[in-house]
C-alpha cells in the first residue's frame, strides 16, 4: 500500500506539472502542444504486468487494422534490461502482432541478421511471435520534413509490412542520447545499420561511426521520429506508443553488460503522442523524491550530462508532437 501511494503521489506531481505552461526549466514544467489546448492525453498505470500492459494499451482506444508490427528492443545480452517476453506477450496476441526490429550499426550480437536470429532466439522471443528483422533484405528512404542534418531516414524495407505500429519503448538512461523511450525506439530503433550510422553521425556518413556533434545526433533522432510517424499516419496506417518505466539503468538496452538500476520501478505510460509520452516520463523521473535504494538521480546526471532533453525541445519545434500533456491514471477508474 505504501508503494502505491507514493506512485499516486508522483503521478499527481505530473498531473500539475502538465499543467503549466511558459516554464524555461524543462524538468520542472512543461510547455507546447498536444490533442487539444490542455495537452495530449497519457494514460498511466501503476500495474507493470501483462494485464497491465493490455490494459493501457486498450486505454488508448486506437484499434488496430490490417497487418500489425510491435515494435521492440530485443537487447544486448541476457544481461540487459529489455522488456522480457513474459512481460510482452499478452499484448502481442492481443493484437495479433509480430514484432519488429532492425539490426545494430556498432557490432555486438545482433549487428547482422544471422547472430540476431540466434539472439532473439536466446532471449525466448521466438515464443512469443515472429519477429521480423526489417532490414534483413534491404533499407530504402522515407522523407523527413525536417532537413537540418538528415535529408531522408534509412529504415528496413520491411516496414512495408505493416499498417499498424505499436511502438513499445522500455525507457531508459542510454550512453549517448541521455535517455531512450519512444523517440528512440522510433528513430536509431527502425533505422538499418546504414541507417542508424546516418543518425548518429548526424547526416554525414552512412559507413562509419561519427559522434561529435551531439545536438545534431538528438536533432537527426527527432528527425527521424517524426519521419516514422509520418509514414504510418499516412494511407489509412496508424501508429500508438508505450512507455515501459522498468529497470531503469542509466545504460541502454544496447549494453550488454548495463550499470544496475538505482530508480525503482514507477510504471507504463501511452499516447498518440510520442513527444508527451517521452516528457511524461522525464518528469516522472526529475520530479522523484529519492529514498534509500531508490533514487532517480544517476539517471538525471546521465540525462542532463548528455543534453538530452534537447530531443524533446526539438521534436516539439519541428512539429512531432507537444510537451504539454494530461496525465490519467487507469488504476483510479
């Protein structure tokens, strides 16, 4: 009882940070657009379980139509933090889904399709549906609107495949971009290894590993999210996002060997709207109060070391989505 009215306590610290508005300081308020003049809505719910999982996802109300990809992380290792097929797979069912994803761009065991296959397979995915490695034949480009650094996104063929998209982020601290949730998942996650080079390099390369310019790598990633949204919002697609709030370490799931999570477990979140599910989270994270064995702050230091709110404030600017939201909590229905 006493954990779940602390979670109440910070949900409804959300609730009154999204609503203001004209605040400078990023991880206290929030300030855009979203559904309507109040925000988008994110629903939340306490409950990191398969049902709750459903739950949250039929909170949407978005049905999915025609052929449905789920997109995941399938990590590093058995050690990383991903999301376990356990937790995944009544969800997956549920909307007769097959999961998506696309190999790295930095070696390691899913860098081409032949040890990804046996990776997916070792961590039990297989089990729970077919996962579709999208770029295992070839990548192709889709337009971005946003041409600062990037002139195209490169993402696996294979998302042709699909006219529905549930975008399932575990978020996360993450090495280079501060933090990853859906804008993550969408951008690096549906890019080809060509593809992700692209991102990361910040539009200069697409053979070779380039990171020094980091506000151009969080501005090509918010690039590419809203390319990936355009394309599914367009010709009768659609496309939703989640948040899982879970083993938060301040490594990405791309690390095999990931720095133990410090923050306990807060809870899922999902939108339409992938820029307020994401600040959502951030403030969810900013606005913790630390206790002994559950504190937010190493999190906080890697976000902030790494500017990686920075996301946040540019995909709002190019239009992907708004920062301002309104939280509500299914587990209160």
């Amino acid at each position: 009882m006493r954990r779940r009215t602390f979670l109440y306590s910070l949900v409804s610290i959300a609730i009154l940070i999204s609503s203001c508005s004209g605040s400078k300081n990023v991880q206290k308020g929030v300030t855009g657009f979203g559904d309507s003049k109040d925000g988008a809505t994110v629903y939340f719910t306490s409950d990191i379980s398969p049902k709750g999982l459903v739950e949250i996802y039929k909170a949407l109300g978005v049905k999915p139509e025609g052929r449905v990809g789920v997109k995941i992380s399938t990590g590093e290792s058995s050690k990383s933090n991903h999301l376990r097929p356990e937790l995944i797979a009544d969800l997956v069912h549920e909307v007769n889904g097959t999961l998506i994803e696309c190999n790295t761009a930095y070696g390691g065991s899913r860098a081409n399709t032949e040890a990804h296959r046996k990776a997916i397979a070792e961590r039990g995915f297989e089990s729970v549906a077919h996962v579709d490695i999208m770029d295992e034949e070839e990548d192709f480009q889709i337009p971005v609107r946003d041409k600062s650094h990037i002139q195209y996104d490169i993402v696996g063929s294979h998302i042709q495949n699909y006219d529905f998209v549930i975008n399932l982020a575990h978020f996360k601290g993450h090495a280079m971009g501060g933090f990853g949730g859906v804008l993550k998942n969408q951008s690096i996650g549906f890019a080809s290894s060509a593809g992700k080079l692209y991102i990361h390099s910040a539009g200069r390369s697409t053979t070779k590993w380039i990171d020094d310019d980091q506000d151009g790598f969080l501005e090509s990633m918010a690039a590419a999210a809203q390319a990936v949204h355009d394309y599914f919002k367009a010709d009768g697609r659609n496309i939703v996002y989640i948040d899982v709030m879970n083993n938060m370490s301040v490594d990405c799931d791309c690390d095999g060997n990931p720095d133990k999570p410090r923050l306990k477990d807060i809870g899922i979140l999902a939108s339409t709207d992938p820029v307020a599910l994401d600040q959502a989270c951030i403030d969810l994270v900013f606005n913790h109060k630390d206790t002994d064995g559950d504190t937010a702050s190493p999190l906080q230091q890697r976000i902030n070391r790494q500017h990686g709110l920075h996301i946040l404030e540019h995909a709002e600017k190019i239009g992907l989505g708004g920062r301002k939201y309104i939280l509500k909590d299914i587990d209160k229905r």
